[in-house]
C-alpha cells in the first residue's frame, strides 16, 4: 500500500535520517556550503598555521604594537613585541581542540543520560532531569568560571567544565526525542526478545536518534567555540606565554590604538568559526526537517497526499 | 456532474473523473489507500491539500461550477450547501470546546443566508433529534472527549446536516468504530440523505461498508475511476478485473472460500503506467491493454461503466479452496500447548480481564474476537510477557509463563506480531538485521549460518533476497508485515500471537498477509492465538474462536458453531452488525 515504487525509491534516495546521507544534503544546500566554506578556512588556519608560521610565536622580535610592515611582520608586533602574524596562526589549535573535545564529552553525556531518562522513566527520568534543571539554572560561562576560578587553569577543567554546561541541555533535546521513540513496537520487540536496557537504548533507539543528535553536536560546537574563547580571554585557557585567540585579544586590546590587527585578526577568525559551525548546524536541522530541498517538501506533500488517512488504526 | 484534476509539480494524483449524483441518493466511492479517493472527494468542496492544486476540472452543483468561484463566495457554499464530514471526529472536533459552540458555528456563520431570524437553538435540537443524539445539555455542553467515538460522530454529522446542504461528502466516517456503532451510523446517514433529499458521496476503502449504504458505486483505483454503476451490479457481476479480485479479497462473515489477495501494489502517482494502470497486476492483460487507455463506458450489455478492454472477457474461476483450515494432523509438532486458567489482569485499578480459561491445542489457531475494549489485546500482552500484572494461571505444555522475569527459553518459544507494520520493524534496521537479530540473540549462530537462515526466511515469506539491505521505509505496508512475520517465526517459535496483524493494511494485501499466515501455521503446526475485531477476517484463517465482551469469555467453539449457532446474546448481536454483501445488495437493489 502507501505511496509505491516510484515514490519509495525517492525518499529512499533521500535516506532521511542517515548520517551521511544528512550531511550529504545538507552540503548540497547554499546555507550548508557557505557554513561548510568558513569552517574549513579556519579550520585551516589553526591547523597548518603552527608548521607555516615564519616566526616563533614567543619569540620577541620587534617594538611592542609595531604597526604591519615593520621588520617585515605581515601583521606587526603585539604588546611584548612578538609577531602577531605567527601568534595568529599558532594560537586557533588550541581553541579548536578544545572545543572538540568538549562538544563530545557534553553531546555523549547528555544523550546518554536523555535516552536512559526517556527509556527507564520513573525515578531514573526523575533524577536525571531534576539533575539538568538545577544545571540549566546557572549560566554557562559564570558556571564555567566558577569551577576554572576554584580548582585552577587546567585545559582539561576547561573541557570538562564547558561538556558539564552542554549536557543538561542535550540530555533535554535527546530525551524529549527518545520518549517518543521508546514508545514503538519495535523497542517493545526488543524488550520481548529479552534484550537488557543497554541493548534496547543502543541497538533499537540509538539509531533512531541521529538526526537530532547531529544537530546538536552542531549547535554545541559553535556554543563550546564561544564559551571557551571567553574563558581564554578571561586568562582561564592556555596560559601565556602560549599563543592563544581568545587571550591574544586581552592581552593586545591596550595597544588597540597603535596596532589594531593583533585584537582584530583573533576576533574575525573565532566570530567566522562560530558562525560558520552555527550555519552549518542550521543546514543540517533544515535538511533534516526537508526546509531547503525543494524536493523534501514536494515528497513530504505527495506522501501526505497518496498515503490517505484511513485503512485500519480501528 | 465533476471532473476533477488535481495535479501538482505537475504530477496527476486523481484524472478524468466524471461522475453525477442524484439528490437523496448515496454514491460510494471505494479504493484503497493511495487511489486518490480523499483528493477526490475533498476536490468536491473546491479544497485541495498543501502541495496539491485543482488544474482543472469543473465541480457543478445546480449548474453553478464551485470550482470557478472567488474564494470568497466558495466559502459561502461550503459549510451550507456543501458539507463534509472527516474520517476520524476526535480530531476533527476542537478539543477546547464545548458540543454546543461547535455545532451551533455553522449556523452562525451562514445565518445571514439561512433566514437573519433563525432560532439557531431550537435547529440544534432538530438535527441533533435527526442524528439521534440526545439533545440533553449533558451531551452539548460536554467537551468532545467526554463522548464516546459513535457520539462524536453523530455530531459530526448533525453539523453537516444542520444548514440543510445539497451535497454532503463523507471520508470513511465509520472507520475506528466498532461494528455495532458503525451499523446505527450507517442507519443514520442513509435515513437522513433520503430524508432531506441530499445527494452524498460516501468515501471509504471498506467494500462491505459502502454495499450496506449506496446507490452507486465507483471504484478508484491510481487516480481513476475504473468502474462505475448501481451498487448490485457491481457486486454481483463485477466487470473490472480489479473489481472482481477486490471483492475475493474483501472478508465477509458470510463467505466459505478462502481471501485471494492481489500481488504488487497500485503504482504511485507519477509512476502510472501508460495504458490501464491495472495491467501489471492484471492476470487478463493484453499488449493493448499496455498501450492504450480505455475509456469509461457501458460495455457488454451491462449496466455499469467501465475501464477496462477485457471487461467482456470470461474469466476462469479459479477453483476456491475450503475456508476452514484443517489441522494438519502428522506435522512436525514440538509443542505449543497452552492453557490459561482463570486469568485476571488489571491495568492499575481498571480491571481489564476477568476469569479468562481457555485452552490452544498444539498447532491449533484459535481467533480472539471483540470490540474495542474487550481486553483481547490485553489477553495477547498477558501470553507474550507485556502486560506484567495478571493473576490465575498460564501453562505452555506444562510448564507455568512466569508474569515477570521470563525464561529464556519461553521468550523464544511465543512470539509476537504487532499490529502496525509501520512501527514494529525499527527504520534504522535494514531487513537483513532486523530479521537476524533474533536469532542472534536466541541462537548461537555463526555468521554464515545467519544469513543463510534469514535468506531461507525473507524466500518463505516472499520477499525477494535483495530485500536483505533495504529499510523500512523502501517497502509496502504489506512487505513490511512479511518482514515482522518473518523476524517472529525465525526463531522456530511453538506459539504465535497474532495481534490485529492485518487492520493496518489494505484488504487485497490483509488477503495475501491472512493467505502466508495460513500456511505458515499449517506447514509448521505452530500454535496461534489469532486477535481480531473483524470476525469476517477471523473465519480465514481460525479454527475455533473465542469472543471476548468486556473482559469476559462469552463464547468458544469452533469457528462453524459459532458463525452459524452462537450462543451468547452477544456475539448474535455482533455478527448481525458485521457489514453482509449479500444481504446489503438485496436491501438496496
């Protein structure tokens, strides 16, 4: 019945749901290349940056804020007089690392903790959202501070303070998703079968949660690039004399008058990666709902249309 | 007096249709899920869904073209000359109001048409007396989900009655309800059309259904009217080939022979085919029939039009085979006995089950009938472990089903089939896993061994081997029950439960679902506890059948014994309501 063949093979085309096929599609639309373009720009430049660099970037080479053009320095000196240029493209990997690590840790936590709530329910869902709420009260940053301001500069506090404000929130979006999931028969075969909770939440629902999952780990990504280049702006990132983005424009904002490029070159490459991650993550909800594929809704429309209410459900 | 065209992106989804109904006379319109009768229908309102467009096509109600019209006047029409009652009233009710706001908005709405002076109150009472409601303020001042289903319908049909339309235009209004409820509907919108003198399009996928209420009858089938004409004459001398394979397929209480099902499934709109979109499935096919599509019209002498070159064809009976399937009686029985001995089970203080005994024999398929909330589905979730808080006693071969913490052993032993094919197999599990995956999990099975078995499983239930790598959403509503009837019997299974495995389903696939069920059960002698509200549906395939009634066995027997004698008040009345082709025809005709 439903819809046939024709029909069938094109939304099998579109594989809706399947991670590659997802970002697969969401590449082929112009909000997903554009998003796609800036993160791998710079992308590039943290990551090549270190092995290109013409100076070391702690190395004192010029009058402190020399303006571009001196002794050859492409963006001139910055407050101690090292060159900015080369403490521009050595001080993104730190950032982009970090970021990284951190997305993980908070999208794993808080998909983990969202499906065991939305699949156990009772007292697990209880204490797990009760968890998230008390976390969701406090601000990330004053929550992320707090902890690197008691415990100390670790970068590895860093991650794990940045995951800990991430996963009330995936664990949220996850559960909401997984509730609904947890409620169709092939979960209820599973449970027949025998299948231990871990079993049911990794092999039958697990699956079922990509799409969301995939935008959320988007959406972090741009949240941990913010949140971690103001916490390095605030001196709670790499420590000098390392070169790093966010404290690159603390450090230099005094000369902002004589030589601007150090403050300004940081601050363009963090805003274009966290726009660039945050378009990308845009791009792939909207595949994922069929928004920018003309052809998405088109389906969506004759699917509604040829699949008639009615035959059953009595 | 129609011809509607609904296209979009330029796909046709229904074409060429041309039909004309009478004041006070009822004409079905039948087919099955994706034949474009909804399109059709709501095409009569002017209304299309999103993404679909009217492209042509005139709707003539008095000669006036409805289609033609500003918005505007159209909505002056609708709702006063033009009604429409929608399938399912619980969500076409606004939850948030009150029975008395709904119904009296029509009226508002088109007062000033009506008569400025109209007591909107004393009219409520009327249609509300036609549609036998109780015109108690209980019942207006309730909010819809204080009504039960048949309520709620019957102020569904009381609104589209109440400015006194012209054309009234049903979508399936009795699907979900229970047969009883269904029949006084039925009863109810056949006396008021005739009564008021409105002509009414009567819209449903359920042949038997549509022989108890019309005066014509056309049958769609990709968009197309394929064949057209007063309802006795399509019952009993159908002309189409597909007709005809829909009305062996169509269950009956009434019929011994066996459900013949129809193979493939009806193309999708932009894949129909150039000529007859029938002739892939059709087992009268001519080249001719591929190349060319044939008009609607009168052929051979009878009454009825129809679309098709062969029409005048004789076809071959095919010799029926005797309905009851008999036990096969040296098959390979490892067990799969079952008794169940005063069971009482409770959904928290709702007491669902009430002292249910009853006895399986092995490789014996006993049907399970009864209503919406007789608690048969509670019964299957008891056998199979689901529903966990039940007292009495429950014995496989012997052996005592524990309510909580099954063995191993029992959890392989019974298996389940859920319901709707569309929500048991997981859309991230292609074929070949979902099928495996049981048989991982019992069996201690090498790689090799898995996918020769799952390979041996998908050819039984008729699959094709390439099925192996697709997912869910690549396949029919049909296909995709062969898959979890396949993934339930892999594991070698003594007892199987069938939950309503075919309300889901369009009666030419439900007939070759019931058709691989039957034999499956007969070759492997596997034990079967058959749930079902259709009783026509039960007769395929059962060999005794029980009636539940409120949590109470009313009624076990076999199957002739209770078709022919029953016993209970109960089960007399519902096999009276069960919608009867013969009997319908010979009233109506």
């Amino acid at each position: 019945m439903v819809a046939a063949s024709a029909l069938r093979s094109r939304l099998a085309r579109r594989r809706q749901g399947r991670p590659a096929g997802i970002v697969r599609n969401a590449l082929r639309s112009p909000r997903g290349r554009a998003g796609a373009l800036l993160i791998v720009l710079v992308a590039a430049i943290a990551t090549i940056g270190p092995f290109v660099a013409p100076h070391s970037p702690t190395e004192l080479i010029t009058t402190p804020y020399a303006p571009p053009g001196t002794d050859g320095l492409v963006l001139g000196g910055d407050g101690l007089g090292r060159d900015a240029f080369s403490r521009v493209l050595c001080g993104g990997w730190a950032l982009l690392l970090l970021a990284l690590a951190a997305t993980a840790l908070g999208v794993v936590a808080g998909a983990l903790a969202g499906m065991v709530a939305a699949y156990r329910q009772g007292w697990p869902d209880s204490v797990i959202m009760r968890t998230t709420d008390v976390f969701l009260s406090v601000p990330a940053l004053v929550f992320g501070l707090l902890l690197v301001s008691i415990v100390g500069p670790y970068l590895w506090l860093v991650v794990f303070a940045v995951a800990l404000t991430h996963a009330p929130q995936v664990a949220r979006v996850i559960r909401a998703a997984a509730i609904e999931i947890a409620e169709r028969d092939y979960v209820k075969a599973a449970e027949l079968r025998g299948y231990s909770s871990w079993n049911v939440i990794t092999r039958e629902i697990l699956p079922n949660l990509t799409t969301p999952l995939l935008v959320e780990a988007g959406l972090r990504l741009s949240y941990s690039i913010i949140i971690i280049s103001g916490l390095s702006y605030l001196g709670f990132g790499q420590q000098p004399p390392a070169a790093d983005w966010g404290q690159m424009i603390n450090e230099n904002r005094l000369g902002l008058g004589t030589n601007p490029w150090p403050v300004f070159v940081p601050c363009v490459l963090i805003a274009l990666l966290a726009i660039g991650t945050n378009t990308f993550a845009d791009a792939i909800a909207r595949v994922s709902l069929g928004i920018d594929r003309g052809e998405a809704t088109v389906l969506r429309a004759t699917a509604a249309s040829a699949i008639e209410p009615g035959v059953g459900d009595g | 007096m129609c011809v509607a065209a609904a296209r979009r992106a330029g796909t046709p989804v229904v074409e060429g249709i041309n039909l004309e109904i009478a004041p006070g006379k009822v004409l079905g319109i039948v087919g099955e899920s994706g034949s474009g009768k909804t399109t059709f229908a709501l095409s009569l309102l002017g209304y299309a869904k999103r993404g679909l467009r009217i492209a042509a096509g005139e709707v003539l109600l008095d000669n006036v073209d409805l289609l033609s019209l500003p918005a505007g006047r159209l909505r002056e029409i609708r709702g006063l000359r033009v009604t429409y009652v929608p399938q399912d009233p619980a969500s076409a009710l606004n939850p948030s109001q009150r029975i008395r706001t709904q119904m009296r908005e029509p009226l508002e709405v088109h007062r000033s048409q009506l008569d400025p002076d109209l007591d909107i109150d004393a009219r409520l009472a009327e249609v509300c007396a036609a549609a036998n409601l109780p015109t108690t303020d209980k019942i207006l001042d309730a909010y819809p989900h204080q009504l039960s289903g048949g309520q709620q319908q019957r102020v569904a049909i009381a609104m589209a009655f109440a400015c006194g339309p012209e054309l009234i235009v049903l979508d399936e209004p009795t699907t979900g309800l229970d047969v009883t409820t269904q029949r006084h509907i039925l009863e109810t919108i056949r006396r008021l059309t005739s009564e008021n003198d409105v002509a009414a399009v009567y819209v449903s996928h359920d042949l038997p259904v549509v022989a108890q209420i019309a005066d014509d009858v056309a049958v769609m089938y990709a968009g197309r009217v394929i064949e057209v004409g007063p309802i006795k004459a399509v019952m009993t001398a159908p002309a189409h080939p597909y007709t005809r394979a829909l009305l062996r397929a169509a269950p009956t209480p009434e019929r011994t022979s066996a459900l013949v099902g129809i193979d493939g499934s009806p193309p999708s709109p932009g894949q129909w085919p150039v000529g007859c979109a029938f002739a892939p499935r059709c087992p009268l096919a001519v080249s001719e029939c591929r190349s060319e599509l044939p008009d609607l019209k009168v052929r051979g002498g009878r009454t009825q039009r129809v679309r098709c070159i062969r029409s005048t064809v004789a076809v071959r009976e095919e010799p029926r085979r005797a309905i009851v399937a008999p036990l096969a009686p040296d098959a390979p029985v490892a067990g799969g006995e079952l008794a169940i001995e005063g069971l009482d089970a409770h959904y928290g203080a709702f007491h669902v089950l009430r002292d249910v005994s009853l006895q399986v024999a092995r490789g014996e398929c006993v049907g399970v009938v009864g209503e919406s909330g007789s608690g048969k589905t509670t019964l299957a979730r008891c056998v199979v472990g689901m529903h966990r808080t039940w007292t009495g006693r429950m014995l496989l071969d012997g052996k005592p089903l524990a309510s909580r913490g099954r063995e191993f052993e029992h959890r392989r032993k019974v298996q389940y089939i859920f319901q709707n094919p569309y929500t048991s197999l997981n859309p991230r599990h292609t074929v070949g896993e979902s099928l495996a995956a049981p048989l991982r999990h019992f069996e201690d099975v090498d790689r090799a061994e898995c996918a020769g078995r799952v390979r041996a499983m998908l050819e039984r239930v008729a699959l094709r081997a390439d099925f192996v790598d697709r997912y869910p959403d690549q396949l029919s509503g049909g296909e995709r029950q062969r898959v979890a009837i396949g993934r339930a019997l892999i594991v070698e299974p003594e007892f199987v439960i069938c939950d309503e495995v075919t309300s889901a389903l369009d009666v030419s696939v439900q007939a070759v679902i019931i058709e691989l069920l039957r034999q499956m059960q007969a070759e492997r002698a596997i034990s079967m506890l058959f749930i079902t509200h259709n009783i026509a549906v039960m007769r395929s395939i059962a060999q005794r059948v029980v009636v539940l009634n409120e949590g109470r066995l009313v009624e076990n027997g076999t199957v002739d014994q209770v078709m022919t004698k029953p016993r209970d008040p109960y089960t007399v009345r519902l096999l009276a309501d069960v919608p009867k082709m013969s009997e319908a025809v010979n009233e109506n005709g």
